[in-house]
C-alpha cells in the first residue's frame, strides 16, 4: 500500500516539477508547481506527519501560490517565456552538469549512508509522553516540541513575519512624494 | 709631518676649487701661477713626507691616515676614505707633483692668450688631485675614485679644444677604451671583496701572502684579480689591444700629452700592478707570463709603428706606448722594482721630450709635420740640447737615465726567458732609431721650413722673412733643463751591482721599495747576475747601433728610408677596430639595445599587460547576471560535494 | 508485484531528484517568479527530506524544522514577490537578464 501511494505521489512531484522547469507560461507553471506541494503533502501523510500536511496545503499550495498568482495577474507578466532562446550560450551545458552533478554527489551520499547506525535520539519527557499517546500523537508531539524545546526560535519567526509584511508594505506601494527614488539605469 | 699626508691631494683640489670660483677673474696668467703654485706646495709637503718616512725604519714605513669612514657596511666593516703613505706610494707622489709643478709652470707660457686659458688649469689641478688619490688610496676603491678621475680628466683635456672635430672624436675615444678597462678593474675588485671581505690593499696582500693557509688566498683567485686588474691597466697604460686612444690622445695641448700621457695617468696601471705585487706572485705561473707577453708585444709593435710617424708628437705617443711595454715586460717577469724604477726615468725623459716638443711647435707656430721642420737647432738652442739629452737617455746610451732602467728591465727579461730579451732587444735597436730619425729631421739636416714658407709668402700669408722659428719664452724652458738634468742623473737611485760602483750607491730604490715588494720580487738567478755586465754591454751596443743606423738613413742618407705605409697605419688595427665596431659590433650593440627595449622592457611591459588582460578576462565573470551567478554557486556546490564524497570518503 | 515498502532511502532519492530540477530551473528561466517557484521546489525537496529522516530516526525535531521553514519560506516569498513588484512595475516586460546593474 505503502509502495503505491509512493510511487504515485513520486509522479506527481517530478511531474509538476518538470512543469515548473519547462512550461513556458508562468500560469502553467504557477499550477504545476500545485501538483508538486500536493504530492509533497501526500507523502507527509504516508509518513505520518499528518500535521506538516495540512500546513503544506494551507500554506504553501494554498497561500503563497495564490500569492504568485496574485502577482501575476495585478502585473499583468504573464506572457509566455521564449524558451527556445538562451543569452549565455554556456548556461544550459553548465546547468545540466551542475544539475546531474548535485544529483549523482547527493545520491551517491544518500545511498552510502543506507547502512549508517540510526543515533539514539533522547527526546524530552513531554514529547516521548505526547507520542505514545494514540490520538493525534503527532500533532501533539510537534507542539510539545515546538512550544517547549523551541519556543525561542518560535518567538523569532513570529517576529520575522511581522517584518516581512512590513517590508513588502513598504516595497510594494506606489512611490509618493518625498520617497528617495533611485532611477533606474538606462540602457 | 707623515699626518699632512692628506694634504698632498687636498691642495690640488683646494686650487681646483678656487679656479672654479675665481679663475676668470684671475685670468691669464694668474690662474696658470696659482695652479702650478698649489701642485709645487704639494710636491713641498710630498718631499717632507718622504723625509719623515725615510727617518723611520724599513718595517715602520707604513703610514695609514684614515680621513673618515666611506662606505659603511655594517658589523664594523666599513670602506674608509683612507690614505697610505709608504715607500711605494710617496716615489709615485714625488714624481707626480715634482713634474707636475714643472708641466704647470710650463703651461703657462704654452696656453698664453687661449681663450679658455683659466678652464685649463682648472682641469689640470682636478688631474692632479685625482692622481694623487689614485696613488695616495689605502684601499681599492680610493684608488678607483682616482682612477676614473684621471679618466675623466684624460677627457677634458683632451678635448679641451673642442671645436675642434677630431679633438673631441679623440677625448670620447680615450674614454670609451678606458671604461672597457675600467670593468676589469670593477671586476676585481668584486673578486678581492668577495675573496677576502675588504677592498684593503694590506688585508689584500696579506691574504695573497698567506696562501694555501686557512683564510688566505685561492690561487685561482688570485689569479682572476691580478688578470682583471691588468685588464683594467691595458686600457688606462694603453696597452695591446685597448692602446688606440693614446696617438689619438695627442689632439690635446701638449702639457696635457706630457702630464698625463707621459709621465703619470698612464703609468697608473703599472702601479696598481705593483701595489698588488703578493697577488700577481702566487697567481698561477700563466698570469705572469700574459702580462710580460702583452707588454712585450706592445713594445715591439708600438715602436715599428713610430719608425713611420711623421707628426712629432705621434711619434712620442708610440714611443710611451712602447716604453709602458716595457714597464709591463718587467711586471710579468716579477722586477717590480725594474718597473719602478724605469717609470720614474721615463716620467722623467718622455716629460722632457713632450715639452721640448710642444716647445718647437710653439716656435714653429703650430706646426707639427716634421717633414716642414730641420736644421732647428741653431734657432732654438736650448730645446734643442734639452732635447738631445732626452733622446739620449731614451735611446739608452750610459751614463743617461734610461740606460740603467732599461738594461735592469732586459735583464730580468733574460731571466724569465731568451724570447722575451730578444723581443725587448729589437724594441731598444728601434727606439734609438726612431728617436735618432726623429733628433734629425727636426733639429738637423735641411730646413724644410723655408721652402714651405716661400710658396706661401706669394699668397700674402707669413712670408719666409716673418715666419722664423724662435726660442720659447723663459716659463718653458726653465722646466726643460730642470728635466734634463734630472734624466742626467736619474739613474743614481738604482745603479746595478757592477764592481766598479760603490757599494753604497748600489740599489738604493730596491732597498727603499722593499717593505712594499719583497714579498712578490723575483729574485734575478745567479747565472743572470753573471751575464749582467756581457748583457750591458749588449744593449749599449744595439743602442749605437740603432743611432748609427738612422744617421745613415736620414743624415747621410746613404740607405733608403723604410717608412711602409702599413706602419704609418698602426698595422691597420685602428681601421679594424673601427670596422669592426662600426659593422658587426654596431650590430651587436644595435641587438643589445633591442633585447633591453624588447625583452627586458618586455618582460616587465609584460606582466603589467598580462595582469591587465586577466583581470580583463576575469572581469568578464561579474556579469551582473542572477543566473551566472547562480550556475557558479550551484558549480562551487558540486565541487564541495565532490570533494566531501569522492576525497574526504564519506562513500 | 511484490509489495515491497519504500524505506528512507527512496524518499531521501526522490527529494535529491526534486532538489536538482529545482536548481536546473533556477539557472535557465528568465521569469522572476518562475525562478522564485523554483526555488520553491528546493525547499520542498528539503522538507521531505527532514521529514523522511525524522520518521527514521524517531525523532520530532525533524518535524518541528519542516515547521519553521514553511514560515520562513512563506516570509520569503512575501518579501520577494514584493521586491519582483516593484521592479516590474517600472518595467513590465523584464526578465532576470535585464536587471544586471551590478555588470562590473
């Protein structure tokens, strides 16, 4: 069972991936991209982050790419890329080098760390008590651990995303007068 | 009065800096009494220097007066500016500032009404207090500062009438053979400092005499300096093969030919080979060998050059060439004191010959061919019997000044080997010749000077009632006989040990220069001691010989004259050389250049454009692109990986 | 077909498949955003991989990380997106070529 759904949700992600890389249309593209997160949110099921899922939904596929697409309708930059045309005559070889390079590297560590001893993870009592709990341990767990082993780092992003709304406020308005506008260089 | 030594040098240069400042106003002839009486001041505190070191013992004649420290070279080393008074050095001080004085006395009546009358003497004290310091210097490079002095002085002088084309050809010429030398004597001094730590001429010596003990001297070494200091000889005592600026050297005003080219520039290459005496004894036996050689060959060359030279003063320039010959004959044979001793009487006879010279041609209004010259001798009286004594102490006649140098030198020639005495044998018979060819065609024989300017009087130049040769003013005769005396007596100071010659008298310069030379002096073997006085005998012969022979040629004219044109053209070496550097060394200097333009320039041309290229190229990287710079991110990352997998073996 | 259960590895796999075309799209689009899509796909790879290695090694950590990057990758975009707005506004039909002022 376990295999199947892998092996579906595997050709979702690669299949919208490769749409991300090779559909021309940014709109395309924008919906490619929700193939791969929802596959994405698939295999965080099978592997029993039923939480992580759901955030991968509501967030990613259903937040930020509404954002792209967002920004591309108010732009109005939807035309489709020229793909057959490349400036840098060297980009594409040194892509697919890199690309198969990192590909084969990361394989090559991923497959020699099969046998590799698993260490002996010592989690805080409130985590261990939450994951042997049979209801909803994951969600439990995560948040015994997020709250109280990491409550810091949790503080901070909460922060982050504060500023980040500001910045992009900022950003993003149209300029007023008395803004400091660097003009842009012409060509 | 050893401590004035330092005072010897400074005089000539304090009068060189008065004329510098004063000189035009002083004027003619002030400037001329002031300079001769600043060189005769030094020959006065020369001769109580003398006095002062004959006083002492022969082990304590070796006064050094350190003025201040020159060159410092750190851990205590330091080339000082220092001056040494000792037998060697205070017999060449005598004889420089002695006819010195005389030659700038002399000039004064020589150079009245030039124009740049005030300049002359300026450079002939700067001339005199660079020879003394080249004579006076502790150390080889106070030596040095006083031989490229002289050098330079050489220049000035000679072409001191410079408007004149050939005159100022002839002062770069000197200069540019001299520098060729002057890198021998560079050359060894690199090898003395390198050798042993000094440029001293006692720690030099000492080491030379220490040889084969740990800090003495390599014998390979020593070699390389003597060989390199006579290299740097050959070119200042113009020598074969770098002679070729002397007979052109006579384009200066003759004091200049007498001072400088006679009696004391070029002897400075016989001194420093002397000075250096240890180092030229324990070289390997070649070295001795190629100086005699060369200064053999020079002799005999020079003086068949000088058979066929019919102006008078070039004729006197091979004859120095020939006689310093000698001088190096005697330094390969290891008769330092010979050599020594022959070029006092030679400063002495070849000065009075000079001067008796440029005596006639002050008389004869500037002419110098001696074909248009004769028959003087009734008209200028006292050069011309100045002048006989000084032909017959350079042709070698006893009891004249030039007999006993000259027989001292060919005996020990004899010693070193038959081929050499011969050599200098052949070099006597046609020196008197030539100086006897030379008497007669200029004071003797048919006055040549009449018809010459007979012709002339129908163009309405000086006819040949107003132009009579006369007597030169008393300011150049005075020094004449002063020099003919001395060439009289000159041989007083090292008579050879014949029975019938006082004991007392018997090689007085040897025992005073043999704190200096005792160590590198060839001791004469007993068979040549014996044959001394048949060998005598010989060269007094050969000495009548060749006067007999030219009163027959050119007085009786009983024989044809033998004046090949080849000889009156030096053996064609100077047409070669000048070939030479015209053509194929033009090239190679041409090639020189280029490579220092080209490679040189080149090189350091080229690495500035190779930074500027590559950084060019590089720039190339920065291309403001987000997509480059993300393929060279994304490279340096597969790089990491690889490293980290494939070499560091996490597989 | 032989049921055979997918262990660490070909989820570890897959997610370096997903890194890699992420980084191929990132170095040949033009577009701003679909760049920023991709980069996207890169830090999705690296989710699943700490949640596939999370679950092998038992422990929650590797979970609560996948948290915090989804909200530092949404933080990201935000701010990106914003920057992207601004450029092309001025210039509609940009592409990542044409804003090279650094060019040195």
């Amino acid at each position: 069972m376990e295999l199947f759904v892998f092996v579906v949700a595997s050709a979702m992600i690669l299949g919208g991936a490769l749409g991300v890389v090779l559909r021309s249309h940014p709109v395309h593209a924008a919906l490619s991209l929700v193939l791969t997160l929802f596959g994405i949110a698939v295999l965080f099921v099978s592997m029993e982050a039923h939480f992580l899922a759901a955030v991968q939904v509501i967030v990613y596929a259903g937040a930020i790419v509404v954002l792209f697409l967002f920004v591309i309708m108010l732009l109005g930059v939807d035309n489709a890329e020229d793909l057959r045309v490349e400036p840098f005559k060297v980009q594409r070889p040194v892509a697919a080098v890199v690309g198969a390079g990192l590909l084969t590297m990361i394989g090559l560590a991923i497959i020699a760390s099969r046998k590799a001893p698993v260490p002996v993870v010592t989690q805080s009592q409130a985590v261990q008590d939450a994951l042997l709990d049979p209801h909803d341990s994951n969600i439990k767990a995560l948040a015994r651990d997020v709250f109280s082993d990491h409550v810091l780092a949790f503080e901070l992003t909460s922060v982050l995303l504060v500023i980040a709304v500001v910045a992009t406020v900022m950003l993003a308005r149209k300029p007023r007068k008395g803004d400091f506008v660097v003009e842009a260089a012409t060509k | 009065m050893l401590d004035l030594v330092w005072l010897i040098p400074a005089l000539p240069l304090a009068g060189f800096l008065c004329i510098l400042l004063f000189g035009r106003k002083l004027g003619d002839p002030k400037a001329g009494y002031f300079a001769s009486a600043m060189v005769g001041a030094s020959f006065l505190v020369t001769v109580g220097v003398f006095l002062d070191l004959l006083s002492k013992t022969a082990e304590e004649r070796h006064h050094v007066q350190t003025l201040f420290q020159w060159v410092p070279l750190g851990n205590s080393f330091s080339i000082d500016l220092a001056f040494l008074a000792d037998p060697l050095s205070l017999t060449m001080c005598l004889f420089v500032t002695g006819i010195g004085s005389l030659i700038h006395l002399y000039a004064v009546g020589y150079m009245h009404g030039d124009s740049r009358f005030s300049k002359f003497f300026l450079y002939l004290n700067l001339f005199a207090f660079s020879m003394l310091m080249l004579v006076l210097g502790s150390n080889m490079l106070v030596t040095f500062l006083g031989w490229e002095g002289v050098g330079t002085c050489s220049y000035l002088l000679i072409s001191f009438w410079h408007e004149r084309e050939s005159a100022a050809t002839a002062g770069k010429k000197a200069f540019v053979t001299n520098r060729v030398g002057d890198w021998g004597f560079m050359m060894a001094m690199f090898f003395t400092f390198w050798a042993v730590g000094s440029l001293d001429y006692s720690v030099l010596n000492h080491a030379a005499e220490s040889v084969g003990v740990a800090g003495g001297l390599a014998q390979s070494t020593a070699t390389a300096i003597a060989l390199f200091c006579f290299i740097g000889a050959c070119g200042k005592s113009a020598q074969l093969p770098l002679y070729l600026w002397l007979p052109d050297a006579m384009e200066g005003p003759t004091p200049v030919s007498a001072l400088i080219h006679a009696a004391t520039m070029v002897t400075a290459g016989v001194y420093l080979m002397v000075r250096i005496n240890p180092v030229l004894s324990v070289s390997s036996g070649y070295a001795g060998w190629i100086i005699a050689g060369v200064g053999a060959a020079t002799a005999l060359y020079a003086a068949t050059v000088a058979v066929a030279q019919n102006d008078i003063k070039k004729v006197l320039a091979y004859s120095t060439v020939s006689q310093l010959g000698y001088m190096f004959l005697a330094v390969g044979s290891g008769a330092y004191v010979a050599a020594i001793f022959h070029m006092v009487t030679h400063a002495f006879f070849k000065a009075l010959l000079f001067l008796g010279s440029g005596s006639v041609i002050h008389g004869m209004h500037h002419e110098q061919d001696m074909r248009k010259m004769g028959a003087l001798r009734v008209l200028m009286p006292i050069t011309a019997g100045t002048f006989i004594i000084g032909w017959l102490a350079i042709a070698g006649v006893p009891p004249f000044a030039g007999f006993w140098s000259k027989d001292e030198i060919l005996l020990f020639a004899y010693d070193k080997s038959p081929i050499l005495y011969v050599v200098g044998l052949a070099t006597a018979l046609l020196t008197a010749y030539y100086m006897t060819r030379q008497v007669i065609m200029v004071f003797f024989g048919k006055a040549e000077w009449k018809d010459a300017h007979e012709e002339h009087g129908a163009h309405g130049d000086l006819t040949a009632r107003d132009f009579t040769p006369h007597e030169s003013p008393r300011t150049m005769v005075a020094p004449l006989v002063v020099l003919a005396g001395l060439s009289i007596v000159g041989g007083l100071i090292q008579l050879p040990s014949w029975g019938w010659i006082p004991h007392g008298l018997q090689h007085k310069l040897e025992g005073w220069l043999e704190p200096v030379v005792e160590f590198g002096e060839h001791p004469l073997s007993a068979g040549a001691h014996d044959l001394s006085g048949i060998l005598a005998l010989v060269a007094i012969a050969i000495a009548l010989a060749g006067i007999a022979a030219a009163i027959m040629v050119y007085a009786k004219h009983k024989a044809k004259p033998i004046e090949p044109q080849i000889l009156a053209d030096a053996w064609g070496y100077d047409r070669a050389v000048s070939n030479f550097m015209g053509g194929p060394g033009r090239k190679a200097f041409d090639g020189v250049a280029w490579a220092d333009a080209h490679v040189v320039d080149g090189a350091v041309n080229g690495v500035g454009e190779l930074v500027r290229g590559s950084a060019g190229q590089v720039r190339k990287l920065q291309s403001g692109n987000v997509r480059n710079y993300a393929a060279a991110v994304g490279a340096g990352v597969v790089l990491l990986l690889v490293w980290f997998v494939v070499v560091r073996g996490i597989l | 077909m032989i049921a055979v259960a997918p262990t660490t590895t070909w989820y570890l796999l897959l997610s370096a498949l997903l890194f890699s075309i992420g980084v191929i799209g990132v170095m040949v689009r033009r577009n701003p955003l679909v760049l920023f899509m991709c980069i996207e796909l890169m830090l999705n790879a690296v989710n699943l991989s700490f949640v596939a290695l999370a679950r092998r090694m038992g422990d929650i950590g590797g979970q609560s990380t996948v948290f915090f990057v989804m909200v530092v990758a949404a933080a990201e975009v935000v701010v990106g997106l914003g920057i992207v707005v601004a450029i092309l506004r001025r210039k509609p039909n940009a592409t990542t070529d044409d804003m090279a002022e650094l060019k040195g």
